[in-house]
C-alpha cells in the first residue's frame, strides 16, 4: 500500500507583510528547489502569491522554512495556504507582477548594502569599487519608487538600461541579483560626478582621491546620500566643524557622525550590545550614544551624548578605504529648518554657498527621506525621528483603518494613512510653520496616496486651531474628525503595542491643547481610542510671551520663581537674575499679572525648561527641546534624593520644588546634583499618581508617551519603579514618542470611533 505523506498535493499559498524588494522571490524560488515541488511565485499588489504542488510530506518543511528562514529585511505579517488542485507543472518559476488594482502590498525601507556586495566590490570585475553595488537583499528602495508594483520600470533606475551582464543576473534565477530592480554596474548604472571651482570631474578614483584632499584640508562637502543631500566634514577639525554649524545656520542642533567601524566607535563612545545591535541593523539609523572621548567641540556643542551610527551606501565604505579620517561629521544637507535637498540642481545652488565642492549622481531621489535617529532605552530601541530604513513598513492595526488620513502636529510633523488593518506613516517630514516644509508635506501625501491606492474618506486633525495640519485638514473638503493631542500620543503607543481596552495613560511633553481652551502637556489619563477622562496634572504655569517662552527659557524661569515666591524674586540671589536684569524681568511680571500674552500651560517640557533656566544650564534654546536635553546632559546619575511636590486631587504642584531649588542654588548644590533631584521628582511624584489612578479605577496597564520620554534617565528610571510597583509598562518601539508619532494615534481614535458606530 502506497505511503499517503508520498502523494502529489498542491497549496496556493498567499504572504502578507514586507515581501517586496527584500529578495522574497528568489528565497522562495531556492526554497521550493530544495524541497522539490514545482509552481510559481508572483508578485502582487496585495503581498506575494505562491501555488506550489509536490510530495505532501515536503509542504509543512516548506511552509516552515517559509516563515522562519526569510530574508533578514523581510517581515512577515500572515501566511494562508489552501488546498488546490495538482496541475503536473513541470517546474518553479518566477512570474510577472500580478496587479490587483486598488490592493497594496508593503514597500521595503532603504536597505544598507550588505556583506556579500561589499565582498563582490572586490572580487566581481564589471563592478570593483563600483558605488551603486546592490542585490535583492540591499539597496535603495523606498527613495526610488515611483508606483506600485515594486518593478525598474516603477522606479528612478527606468532610465538606465541594463548591459548584458547584468542582464544575465537579473534573470538568473539563481543569482542573488535575480530581480533586483536596481541592479547596476560601472557598464550601464548611475555614476557620480564632482563639482568644485568651476570643474566637473567623473572618474571616481579620481574623485575620492580628492575628497580625501579636502577633508584632510578642512574642507566641508556636499554629497548625495541615499534619500538626499549630507554635509561632511571632519569630525575631529574644530575650524571646519565650527565653519559648518556656522554656514548652515544650524546654531544649536548636534551634528551626527558617522564612524568607519564598531571598534573606532568604541574609542569614543559608550556602546552597549543593544545598542550595537542597532547601530549594525540593516536599517543603519543614527543612535544617541554617550560620549567616552572628546569630538570636536561644535558637533555636540557640550552635551554628553553624540549621535553616531555606520558607513550604510557602498560609497561610505569606499571613501573610508581611502581617507586618513575615520569619522565624519555627515549631517542633513539643508539650511536651518528646511527640508533636505534631494535635487541635483538645488544643491549646486543652496549648497555651494556652504560646501566647497558638490558630489552628485545622476539617478533621481523620489522620495526624500532623512537619517532615522535611534535611542535605546532599557535595551529597546526609542525612534526619535523615524524615517529612512523604517518607513514605509505600516503598524498593523487591531481593526480597520481604511481610507483615514491623519495629519498630525505641527512640529517633527509625520503624517499616517490607513490602509484596511495597516497604518501607514509617512518619512519625517519636520516643522510645518516652514513654507518648504508644508510643500514638502503635501507632495509626501500625494504620493503616498498614489503608491498605496488610497483616496482618505475621512480626515484626522488636532485640536489646536492654529496648527497648519489642522487647516489642511478643514481644507480638504472631507468629512473632518478631531482629537486630543493628549489622547492621540497615548493611543498611538497603544496601537503599536495592540492594546484596545482602557489604560492608564501618561503623556509628558511640551504643548498640546487642552479641552478646557489651555495649553496641556501633563497629563495623567484614564483612556481607551473612544475617549479619556483627565484625572490629573502638573499645575499650571504662566508662559510668558507664548511660544517665544519655549526659545526663551529664561521666561518660563522667571514665570515659576514669581508663581513660587511673588514680589521677593529679587530676594533668591540666583544667577538669572543677574543675567536676564531687573528691568526685563519687571516688564515680564507686569506683563504676567496684566496677562498680556499669557496663557497657561501645564508642559513637563516648560517645567523641565524653567528648572534648566534658574539653574543657569540653559537660558535661550537654539533649537526645539535644548533645554532639556542640557539639563538631561548635565545631571549626576549617582544622585538619588528628590525634592517634595505638592499635590491635590487635580494637579501637582511644584512651586515648593522650585524654592527648593533656589535654596540650593544659594548652598552652592552643583547644578548637576540639582538636575537629578529634579528629574527624581518628576519619576516618584509621576508614579504616586499612577498608583493613586490604578487604587481608584483597578487599571494596571500604564502607557507612557510624548516628547519627554526622549529623556533616557526619566524613561528608564520611571519605568523601572513603575515595574517594581507591579504595573505593566507600555512604551514606543515601532513610532517616535514625540509628535512623530500623533498621526497614529489620531488615526487609530478614528478607526476605533467608525468601527463601533458600524
């Protein structure tokens, strides 16, 4: 009697997740070989489909592999197979893309070239030192995509036509290279030309020897990264750093740098396994580090950290292999808060004025797309700014999200589109208050409209009237949903970690409107996506001048020591007083009582502002959140003591921290010691009203969110005590925790309101 596992079945086997453009076809192409069964592969819009028929004991070895032996880019979302009928193929082949019209698979990231390219830098002849070497498993992706599906005709590579060589390799079923879309080489792909004193060079051992010139002179370089324009220089010259951060009018924000290696990084800053880990991913992000070791003072410009991460185009390791230099301060390739240049033309215009040459290829970036910049907190990975090697891999949904479109905040601006269960957000796109930063927004969303099949039936918008995001919103002609900043942040960490049933929610940062018409950023609430109920907050606070207290954080400053102490602030004997003048401050404290421009705030990011202002760390920021982030820098992590608050029933109060402060001050505490008192209070007066919410509700689920829990001492230590109280902490992995991450929260409050109405 025959053996039953011996039969000839046949599966047609549908995969969901990111499986376009990570080398997904030919892996399953090599997989069905191995296991002997015959069929075909295709992609489509809506994932990859596989019919295969063979031996029925070689399916589940196959189905298994399948899942667990994919591609390292790959992600796998759902596996389906059903049973079909045998047809006597006679082999395993690789189809055209199948179009399913308004169905849309996952696009890949931009994938940092991996070891077996580099390896064929020198061993393949067509292309040794080539430096647009790619294979299914690398490469651009997401910056050159045009449409869907993911094919070279649907890309920026559609102008270069492929030689022969490479054309036997993109055929090739077995090659590496089979259906790498931008497969290339020195015979028929882009090239790179340098521009400097009038002259254009083309021969590329030519061009790296003078790259290398110039960054050993001193020089700054224009160069076009992956999904836009870079500034570089070395990181070590003082001169040239310090000329850099002065021509791009970057006065405030660090420089990132790029390191030749893992050990040279190690020589400089403090690296632990999780956070190589991700300095080493495929995704190659920036990752906050602390400093060891002395950079040029202008790339961090005193803050004990630096963002550091590794050489991720073929290009980096080639001209590390050629200079002196083993760090590079590469920074994004704009002035002050524009977007990154991504046009050839623009940067030999806008750059010139602050490089010395420009370096330019001839393949188009369509969609521009920033560093991502990582930190680790309690070894998982925080998203600062999440864009290149991350987006545009969706968050899946707990429920439908179909045809939403959420628009966000007004600064670190990302925006997210619903797609059935997946949301979608879009590259980094940053602060909307500038013009070419709104251009840039509203091309994003038009194209990602156009690669992802969706026309919003319904938009998603702040409450902040003011917010430009919020005025597209009501200009779109849609039907119009909104919602609380406060609510979006803590839904947006709920959707990621698939939470759907009410939690304790906390979200710190720096402003949000509040319902009660106030500026809100304190907030301790009881919530699920339907609604939230505020049980309590930080106190409110005077901001003085309005956002101008943000730049100025003196003013919030002033505005707590005369909350705190009233007509004595001349009494305290601080050094802000000295430094600000009597004058200024009595015409601010006449403006406080007359309330001219004044409104309140209850902002853990202007509370964190006033304390970095009275202990004299920072008094005007040069950029979004410095303040914070100076006195995080400056704070003693062997300290444990704390301050006392007072809190009632509504909100918690902080003036007695503030005269606390000022007594120190005038005992000669280090500012460093007062930091870390300061920022252990927030954490036990934070986590004695979550277990106060948690004794009234029976809610052991709290979920952190919002700007300040970029601070790594706060996150780590917060949660760490949270955890120690029993609580089950949910926090940011997937989306930034800042206002890089509203647009899923928007969008998942809408969802779930449209879901439960049906």
């Amino acid at each position: 009697m025959a053996n039953s596992s011996d039969h000839i079945v046949a599966r047609r086997i549908k995969v969901r997740g990111l499986v376009q453009g990570v080398g997904f076809r030919p892996f399953v192409y090599r997989l069905a070989l191995r296991h002997k069964l015959k069929g075909w592969i295709a992609n489509g819009t809506d994932g990859v489909e596989i019919r295969i028929e063979g031996r029925k004991s070689s399916v589940p070895s196959f189905l298994e592999a399948l899942r667990h032996q994919a591609p390292p880019a790959s992600h796998i979302d759902e596996i389906s197979a059903e049973e079909d009928v045998p047809e006597g193929l006679n082999d395993f082949r690789i189809l055209a893309s199948i179009d399913l019209t308004d169905e849309t698979s996952e696009i890949s990231p931009d994938i940092a070239v991996c070891s077996d390219c580099l390896q064929d830098l020198k061993k393949q002849e067509h292309r040794h030192d080539y430096p647009f070497i790619n294979c299914t498993n690398c490469g651009p992706r997401f910056s050159i995509i045009l449409d869907f599906p993911y094919d070279r005709s649907n890309t920026t590579m559609q102008s270069f036509m492929m030689c022969p060589l490479c054309r036997k390799e993109f055929e090739e079923m077995s090659d590496r290279r089979f259906h790498a879309q931008p497969v290339a080489c020195r015979h028929c792909g882009p090239e790179y030309s340098l521009h400097m004193n009038g002259r254009m060079i083309r021969e590329f051992n030519q061009i790296l020897d003078l790259i290398s010139t110039m960054l050993s002179g001193g020089k700054i370089l224009a160069v076009k990264g992956l999904g836009g324009y870079h500034l570089m220089c070395d990181a070590l010259n003082e001169k040239a750093v310090g000329r850099l951060r002065r021509s791009k009018k970057h006065e405030g924000k660090p420089f990132a740098v790029m390191f030749r290696d893992p050990e040279t990084i190690r020589e400089y800053v403090w690296l632990s396994p999780a956070e190589e880990k991700i300095l080493c991913s495929w995704q190659r992000p920036i990752v906050i580090l602390k400093n060891r070791k002395t950079l040029a003072h202008s790339v961090s410009l005193g803050l004990n950290t630096t963002g550091v991460f590794l050489p991720y185009m073929p290009f980096h390791h080639l001209l590390f292999e050629r200079i002196r230099q083993s760090l590079l301060v590469l920074t994004s390739g704009n002035l002050a808060e524009e977007p990154i240049v991504i046009e050839d033309q623009q940067a030999l215009s806008a750059l010139a004025g602050i490089s010395d040459a420009v370096l330019t290829y001839n393949r188009d970036i369509y969609n521009r797309t920033d560093d991502s910049v990582v930190r680790v907190i309690n070894d998982k990975p925080s998203i600062t700014r999440r864009s290149r090697g991350y987006v545009p891999v969706p968050v899946k949904m707990p429920f439908q999200v179909n045809g939403i479109f959420a628009a966000g905040a007004e600064l670190v601006n990302c925006f997210c589109i619903g797609k059935n269960d997946r949301a979608y957000m879009s590259q980094h796109i940053g602060d909307l208050k500038n013009a070419e930063t709104f251009e840039f927004y509203t091309e994003a969303l038009d194209r990602f409209k156009k690669i992802f099949r969706i026309s919003p039936h319904l938009a998603v918008a702040d409450l902040h009237p003011d917010y430009l995001s919020t005025r597209y919103v009501h200009n779109m002609g849609l039907p119009v949903a909104e919602v609380q900043h406060h609510h979006a942040h803590i839904a947006s960490c709920m959707a990621e970690n698939a939470l759907d049933e009410p939690v304790i929610g906390l979200a710190l940062d720096g402003t949000g409107y509040g319902t009660d018409g106030q500026l809100w950023g304190s907030e301790f609430l009881v919530c699920d996506y339907h609604d939230f109920e505020r049980y309590c907050h930080f106190e409110y606070m005077v901001m003085p001048g309005g956002d101008k207290a943000a730049e100025e954080p003196w003013r919030m400053g002033i505005s707590l020591l005369y909350q705190a102490f009233g007509l004595d602030i001349p009494d305290t004997g601080l050094p802000i007083i000295r430094n600000i003048g009597m004058e200024r401050i009595g015409q601010l404290t006449e403006a406080i009582d007359k309330k001219i421009n004044c409104p309140l705030s209850s902002g853990a990011g202007r509370l964190f502002d006033a304390v970095a202002a009275i202990t004299g760390i920072c008094l005007h920021s040069r950029h979004h959140a410095e303040a914070p982030m100076r006195l995080e820098s400056e704070l003693d992590e062997h300290c444990v003591e704390s301050y006392e608050t007072f809190a009632t029933k509504e909100h918690i109060s902080f003036r007695p921290v503030i005269r606390r402060i000022c007594d120190d001050l005038r005992e000669g505490i280090s500012p460093a010691t007062i930091s870390a008192k300061f920022h252990n209070t927030v954490i036990n007066c934070s986590v004695d009203a979550l277990k106060r919410i948690a004794s009234e509700t029976g809610i052991q689920k709290v979920v952190l969110s919002g700007g300040s829990f970029q601070n790594r001492y706060l996150s780590e230590k917060l949660q760490k005590k949270l955890t120690r109280n029993r609580f089950q902490v949910y926090t940011h992995s997937k989306v930034p925790c800042n206002d890089g991450g509203l647009a899923l929260g928007q969008l998942a409050v809408a969802g779930k309101r449209i879901n439960s109405c049906r």
